[in-house]
C-alpha cells in the first residue's frame, strides 16, 4: 500500500519537512542529438572575429539623485559642459554611456580618477535662472574580457563578469546609432527617421527598425540582427491626433464640441482613452517661433484639465508703478492674448496639463514620431500590424542583410577605436530534420493512422478520420445570441444538425435527435443561460455536458459573459461559433468545431504511435506546462499565472488552472503553486491510476535572467509539495523554459530544406554555434508558418533529474506538437504551454471588477476611482475537463 497522502498543506509545513532539498546548476549539456537527416540552416547571426582589442575602463556616474528621470540625464550628458570636463567633443563621442550608471572608455580620460562638477542648464539653453545639475564620475575597474572568452570556450558558466563584459559589448555596438540625435532608440532596437512605416486604425503608425544584440555562441561570439518593430504615435498637432484616436470624423471645430461636451458629463470611456496620452512628449511653436521644431522644449504630458481654457485661471505676479508686485488670477485664454497677442481658435477646449503643473491649450501642443504607443491593440489594429510584420523568409532576409549594411560595421570609427570587428555575412550553421511522427485514430485499415510520410509538411487532414477517443452526446442544446433576422431559426437548427452528423462522423455517439434551440433574452445575459442550462438538463433527464452558442461578432459582450457564467457559475463547458460560419456551415469548419466539443468533453482527436512517443511503457510521466502573461501597459490589472497538467499516459488531455499572480510579477506565487500543482496532481492520480515518477515541467514566459528564479523559487515549491503530499513519493524532474520572444531566424541552407514559402521544414532543430556554450538549449522549428517568417522555439533545459536521452527528449517536444487537440496541423510550441496560455486568456473571461472609493488622484488633480479585480473560481465540475480549447 502506498503511504497515505496528506491534505491540503499549508506551504510552511512544506518548506520544514523538505528543507533538505536542494536544486543544481543549470545543466551541461549532456551531447547532441544524432536522430533526423542532416542539412544547413543560414541564421540571422554573424560572427564577431575580433574581441575589443582595448583596455576598457569602466566608470560610475551619477547625474542628478536617485530620483532624476533619464530624459534629463541624457540631457545633462549631452551638454558642452560635460563635452568639456571629458576631453572635447571627439573624446565625448568614444566615450560609451549606459544613459544611467555607467561610463566605458579605452583610454583613461583627463580628469584622472574622479570627476565633480556643477552644470547649470541654465547656461546650456539661454535660461535666466540658474539650473545647477550636479555630475559625478568616478573610475572603478577595467573591464576584463577573459571571462567571456573562457565562456563562450565552455569553461565556466556566464557569472557576472561575463554579463559585464557583453553589457560592454552592446553598448558599443549600438554607440553609433545612439550618438545620431534623428534615431529613436529603444534598448536593443533602433528606428530610423526614414525607417519603413505603416499606418494603423486611430491614426497609430508601425514602424520597422533594427535589432541588434551580442550573443555567446559554441567557441564563437556572434551579433544576433533582426528586424524589430513598435507602434508610435504620428508626428503632428495633438488635436488632429486626439481626433483621429477617438474616432472622430468631421472637422477640427465639431471634435472640439465632442472633446468638450465628453468632459462636461463625465465620460467614463472618454477619459479612460484620454489616459493613454499621459506621458507624450510635445512642444509648443509659439514662445519661439524662430527655433526649429528639433530645438524646442519638450513638455510631457500628465492629463487635461476638467475645465476648458476660458475657465481655466492661475494666478500670475503683475509689477506695479512703485516697484512692487500684485497677484492677479488670469485665464489660459487671457494670458494667451496679453503675452503672444494670439486669440484662442477653441477656447472651451480643455488644457494639456504638463507634468511641470503648465496648462497648455491642446490647439498649441505639437507632437514629433518618437513617442512610443505602449497599450494594446484592437483587433483590427493588430491584424493589420501582423500583415505588415509577417514578411516571406526571402524579404525577411533581404530586410536584416540591409540592417547589417546600414551598420557600416567595418568603417565604424568606435568599433574601429575599440579594435572590434563583426564578418558582415551570415552564418551558415549544420542542422538536423528531426522524421515526422506516425499518428493514431481509432478504427481500422487505413483510416487509424497517418503515417510520418503525411505529417512531414506540418498538416494534415481528418476526412475518412475517427478521434482516438470520444464520447457520448446526450445532454445538449444551442442558444442563441443573435435576433432572428440574422440568424433564422432553422438556419441554426440546420449547423447543429450538421455540427452533430459531423461528430458521429468522427465517431462520436449522439443520443439526443432533437437538442433544444432557443433565442437568448437580452439584456441579463446570466439569466438567459442559466434558464436555457435548466431547460437542456430537464430535457435530457441528467446535467448538461455542454452548452452551444452563436454570437452576432467577434467580441467581449457577451462572449466573456458567456464563458464566465458558464465556466464558474454553472460547471458546464460551453462552444460558441460566429454567425458567419454558421450560415456558411462549411464541411471543414464542422470539423475545426468537433475537434474542441470532442476535447471539451473528455476526448482526444489522436494519439502518438508507440514508436514516436519515448514516454510510452516508461512508468507514470507527468507533464506540465505553466505560463504567466500581463495586463496590457498601462493597465493596473493583475498579472495572470496558469498551469496546466497532463491526466492521461499519453500525454494528450490536460486540466487547466489559473489565478491572478500580484500586478507584473513573472514568478509564480506560493498560494498559486500550492493550489495549482495539488490540484493537477490529484487528477493525474484519479485518471492515471498513480502518482508520477517523473514530472516534466515547460515554463514559459520568463526572461533569461530569470531563469534561476524559476528553479530557487518555483521548482523548490513544486518539490515541497510533492514531498508534503506524500513523504516517501519523490517523482523526478525535468525542467525547461520555452521562449518564442527572441530574434533568431533560419533560413533553408537550400530550396530542397525548406517549404513552399521558404521557411525550414518542420522538424529542423538547431544546437550548435549559436546556442550556449555548454549548457543545454536548442531551437525547434515544428510547424509550418502559414504567413510569415517561420520563428522556432528555444527550449532551454536547466534541470535535468530524469537523464533522459537527447534524442527522445528532443522527439518529445517536437512530436507532441503534432498531438495539439484542436487543430490539424503541427503547432510551433510543445502543446502543454500552448495550453497554458489559452488557460490564461480565458481566465481573463473569469474576472469581475469591484469598484471601491476613491483612493487616488489623476494628473489633473481629479479623484478616481480604484478597481480591484477579483478572479471567480472554477467550478468543481469542470476543473478535469479541457474547459479553455
């Protein structure tokens, strides 16, 4: 008999009884794999030949106090007075800032060990008052680029002198980009004025730049450069680009009467979409009319006053006769017409309130291309970013071989001074084809299975197909959420009719011939459900198992309505479909639809064969995969951590579950990993029979220098539960972060290597000469892009209990994306974390927002109030079943 477990507990008790437990280092690399055909891949990487030949001392700076903003830092060091202190200009420019803290230099500059000046600003822009900035430099160290060598030789792992020496290296090879005052420079990335662009819905701009970053190779030091994008703010007068964000045709004096009539009543959509202003630079044309735009002071932008400018007042010091001065309360549009003789074209328009405390009347504010959009996108807006984006491999190419030729590397004067030297040709690296996986139906003959021969393009499809497992329909019904002029009632009943010959098709069994259809009663959306739910269940005699709807468009209300109540309120999984497909009914959308109700309610559409599945006759394997993902910028919203965990020996059906996790915090959280991983050990145990000898766990969404933080935090937490859920269980793990948020590209090495559009053939897998020296990580091209440069996933393994084999690891998380439960096609990331992530988009469906009293302040000086969102759980009755595909 196995020890008894223990229940619920509580992650202190955890933390005593397993305080012996301690995690390892990163893993070396135990060897590469040798399974697939070999082949060439070119990468979007070139090799650095020569390491800085220099001696490089390094400085600290400090300019301003802790509180000083960058904007003025960079200001400060940009001012002669500092030219000066630093040998001139010439030597200002060989000299590499970080833009915050630290200084690099290769020769020892004049001012010897330490330098302490006052620079008053005042003196730099033609100001009458004294504005005194203190600056501080002091030599510390010489930067040492030993440690980066012995690195990327495999002889020691990336401590912190190595991450000193290629934070040294980058700031050198951007130098030169940054000392241009017309390029927008965003930490690695860099944007050009006449970069290429495109325009956006609300007036936004995408614009396309550079990425370039130093990156350790096997025996090599490479540049990785891609292209990078970011949505900007137009160049242009403030009210022409307020009116085009709102929505607002017509001309400039009729958006004035709908900007001022919004404030007026309070508008709450209005002044949540005036935020998204907060924070843009502008400058203003009237003080000096002469200066070109480039030279006029920038102002930022913290909020709109509630009045408009005729009855906005402040109050001004006015000489008199006798010497002295009066205070006098003057309105925006007095002050205007006194000083600048300039008579207000819209004064009942509010102010632009600076962060200074100015009022500035909107119809003066001026904004340049430099201003980064940092709030998400519409739906439209990002389809039309992705079309613009998502280039063939050939362009793509062609477009970052352009980027390495604008760098000019080898007549860089800086790399030239530092003695650095990058070959501006990409290289070409060896590769393997890892084979397709063989796939199992049920049935017979030809029909249960796929051979590997007709999975190697990355597609499929299921005509002549039954699922591997399915289940019977018996309890079910359609609602609708549409009126009957769109979406007849016989038309509905048609697309379930075929929706269900559909399924029984695949082989799944349907015992209800006449389900119940009914039209949904606006507005209580809960109601309507929960009356439909009753009625579905009276009918059948027993629960619901799911819940069909049709809704008009693709948005939140109702769909988000929909899935929360039936997600948490009723326990019942729920298939929406857009009208338009139902009217179509198409045989292929038919089928997309049974692949989800089939998963929804406890089926699978294939299984691995045997031969293609390591993991198969090798004990009790869990999988896991885990994700955190963020609120939009600008957005106070929790952050959202997910897991899911496979309940099946085969590894293709898992339970999901999420929670909020703090606001932008990466780790997940002690109450979040206690309850999750409990909760997905208990169903592995209820439908496999048995707890887990070996736990595989993909992370996703963390950066690389959180990687440690996932094995000292996570992973020691997962260990302690397991420990205090049995004491003698102690399953082995294999951990590994997955990352499709970096900038390295493969391109076929020749046309035979590669798909119709160009793009590696799935299955391609990359480890060696651009992957870490000695620690264990590969890139896995699985799928087929269906637009685009195909981007491949990098696995990154940092701890490694199981010891299983290269090659069948590497089979694992290549063929299981061929096992992604609702599609017919390869996905491009083991489906586990793909499932995290739908989890955690979902979870947002789960959110209610509590408003409490205000709390706060706005920028102009209004009061808010503060929202706190609150996650619903799910309900008991769904928390096995595959509720967010």
């Amino acid at each position: 008999m196995p020890p008894k477990m223990i229940s619920d507990p509580s992650i202190n008790e955890l933390v005593d009884k397993a305080g012996q437990l301690a995690l390892v280092n990163f893993v070396k690399r135990p060897g590469y794999g040798t399974r697939g055909r070999p082949t060439e891949v070119y990468a979007n990487s070139y090799e650095v030949t020569n390491f800085p030949t220099k001696t490089v001392i390094q400085y600290d700076v400090q300019i301003g106090d802790v509180t000083t903003k960058r904007a003025l830092i960079k200001k400060v060091w940009q001012t002669n007075q500092v030219k000066t202190a630093l040998g001139g200009e010439a030597n200002w420019r060989s000299v590499l800032f970080d833009g915050n803290k630290l200084a690099w230099s290769y020769k020892p500059l004049p001012f010897g060990n330490e330098l302490n000046i006052q620079v008053d600003l005042a003196v730099e822009f033609g100001k009458r008052k004294p504005d005194l900035v203190r600056v501080l430099m002091k030599r510390t160290t010489q930067i040492v680029l030993e440690p980066v060598q012995q690195w990327i030789l495999g002889k020691t792992h990336a401590t912190s002198d190595v991450q000193e020496g290629l934070n040294f290296m980058n700031h050198l090879l951007s130098q030169s980009f940054r000392l241009d005052p017309s390029n927008v420079c965003l930490k690695r990335s860099f944007f050009r004025q006449q970069c290429e662009t495109h325009p956006l819905d609300g007036g936004l701009v995408v614009k396309k730049g550079l990425f370039m970053s130093v990156r350790g190779g096997q025996n090599k030091l490479t540049v990785n450069v891609d292209v990078a994008t970011a949505v900007f703010w137009p160049a242009g007068s403030l009210l022409e680009l307020m009116q085009k964000f709102l929505g607002q045709q017509g001309s400039q004096a009729q958006f004035a009467s709908f900007l001022t009539q919004g404030m007026s009543r309070n508008d709450r959509t209005l002044k949540n979409n005036l935020r998204k202003f907060r924070k843009i630079a502008f400058f203003t044309r009237h003080s000096a009319p002469s200066k070109a735009d480039k030279d006029q002071k920038r102002y930022m932008i913290d909020g709109f006053t509630d009045t408009p400018a005729v009855n906005t007042f402040f109050t001004r010091k006015v000489a008199q006769p006798d010497g002295s001065t009066k205070e006098i309360k003057v309105s925006v549009v007095e002050y205007f017409l006194q000083n600048y003789k300039m008579r207000l074209t819209y004064p009942n328009l509010p102010c632009v309130r600076t962060k200074r405390g100015g009022d500035v009347p909107l119809e003066l504010c001026f904004v340049d291309g430099d201003n980064r959009y940092l709030f998400k996108l519409d739906d439209r807006a990002t389809a039309a970013m992705i079309k613009f984006t998502a280039t063939r491999p050939d362009d793509r190419r062609r477009a970052i071989t352009t980027n390495v030729d604008a760098c000019r590397w080898p007549t860089d004067p800086v790399l030239q001074q530092y003695g650095m030297k990058i070959q501006p040709t990409m290289m070409k690296i060896k590769a393997r084809i890892l084979p397709s996986p063989e796939l199992h139906f049920a049935g017979a003959g030809r029909d249960k299975t796929i051979p590997g021969a007709m999975t190697e393009q990355g597609q499929w499809n299921l005509q002549g197909k039954k699922f591997a497992k399915t289940s019977t329909l018996r309890s079910f019904g359609l609602l609708i959420f549409a009126n009957q002029n769109q979406c007849p009632l016989d038309a509905a009943k048609k697309y379930l009719r075929s929706l269900m010959q559909s399924y029984v098709g695949h082989g799944g069994v349907v015992e209800n011939p006449n389900p119940l259809v009914q039209y949904a009663q606006p507005p209580n959306i809960g109601s309507s459900i929960k009356d439909f739910w009753r009625a579905v269940g009276n009918q059948a005699k027993m629960r619901p198992q799911i819940i069909f709807f049709i809704v008009g468009y693709k948005q939140a209300v109702p769909y988000n309505e929909i899935k929360q109540f039936c997600e948490t309120e009723l326990g019942v999984v729920s298939q929406g479909a857009l009208l338009q497909h139902v009217m179509r009914c198409q045989p292929q959308y038919l089928s997309n639809v049974c692949m989800k109700l089939n998963a929804k309610i406890g089926g699978t559409t294939c299984y691995l064969a045997p031969a293609n599945n390591p993991l198969h006759g090798r004990g009790h394997n869990m999988i896991i995969g885990a994700d955190v993902s963020h609120a939009a910028p600008g957005l106070n919203k929790p952050s959202f951590a997910s897991m899911v965990g496979s309940t099946d020996l085969h590894g293709t059906r898992y339970s999901g579950i999420c929670g909020t996790n703090g606001i932008r915090e990466e780790i997940i959280s002690e109450e979040n990993m206690k309850k999750f991983l409990t909760t997905l050990i208990f169903s592995f145990k209820k439908n496999a029979g048995a707890l887990p000898n070996r736990i595989f766990y993909f992370r996703d969404g963390v950066s690389e220098q959180q990687y440690h933080h996932v094995l000292q935090e996570e992973v020691t937490l997962m260990k302690k539960v397991c420990n205090g859920l049995n004491a003698a269980w102690q399953p082995k793990f294999t951990v590994t972060v997955c990352s499709k948020r970096h900038h390295h590209r493969f391109f076929p090495g020749n046309r035979n290597d590669g798909d119709k559009n160009g793009n590696c053939k799935p299955g391609t897998i990359i480890e060696r000469d651009i992957t870490d020296p000695a620690e264990y990580d590969f890139y896995l091209n699985s799928h087929k892009a269906i637009q685009g440069t195909a981007r491949s996933t990098h696995y990154y393994v940092i701890m490694d209990e199981t010891g299983i084999p290269v090659d069948d690891f590497q089979a694992i998380c290549n063929n299981m994306c061929y096992t992604y439960i609702r599609s017919t096609t390869a996905v491009s990331l083991i489906p586990p974390v793909y499932y995290a992530h739908l989890a955690s988009q979902r979870g947002r469906c789960h959110e209610h927002v509590v408003s409490s009293p205000a709390t706060r302040q706005s920028g102009a000086g209004r009061s808010l109030e503060e929202e706190t969102t609150v996650l619903k759980d799910l309900n008991e009755n769904i928390k096995d079943a595959m509720w967010y595909v």
